[in-house]
C-alpha cells in the first residue's frame, strides 16, 4: 500500500488478506456449516435466504456449489 506521497506504508501479504477475511466473516465465532440440497432452478436461493431471513437467523455469507449432483445444486447458507 502507498500514500498520497508515493511512500510505501505496508505490504499486502496472503497472510494479512486471509486475516482480514478472518475478521470480516467472524470465523472466530463459533457456528455451524449448513448445506442445502436442491434443484437447480432459477430463484431456489432466494426462496432459501428469505426463509433464513424470515426465521431472524443471522448468516455472513452464500456459497453455491453449481455441480455438486446432476441436476442439483448445493447452497452454503
């Protein structure tokens, strides 16, 4: 990272991204992992985050997995 002078004031390392990944997905903090099974179909994921949302229980991030099953579809909720 530079300054508004052109002077170096930090290094960007893999270390310091994952640490800052760390932190903003509170993997700190304890929970649980969550995979749902579904068809893959357009508006499957919103239908699983608006019954999430619905419920009050708080998530930090989606992942979907297009190719977990023929025809099917993995989501990381």
């Amino acid at each position: 990272m530079v300054n508004p002078y052109k002077t170096m004031i930090r290094i960007i390392t893999v270390r310091y991204v994952l640490r800052a990944l760390r932190e903003v997905m509170s993997l700190k903090e304890p929970g649980i992992l969550l995979c749902v099974l579904t068809e893959a179909r357009p508006g499957k994921m919103k239908r699983l985050i608006d019954a999430i949302n619905d419920e009050g229980i708080l998530f930090v991030s989606v992942l979907a997995v297009r190719s977990w099953e023929k025809g099917k579809k993995a989501f990381f909720p």
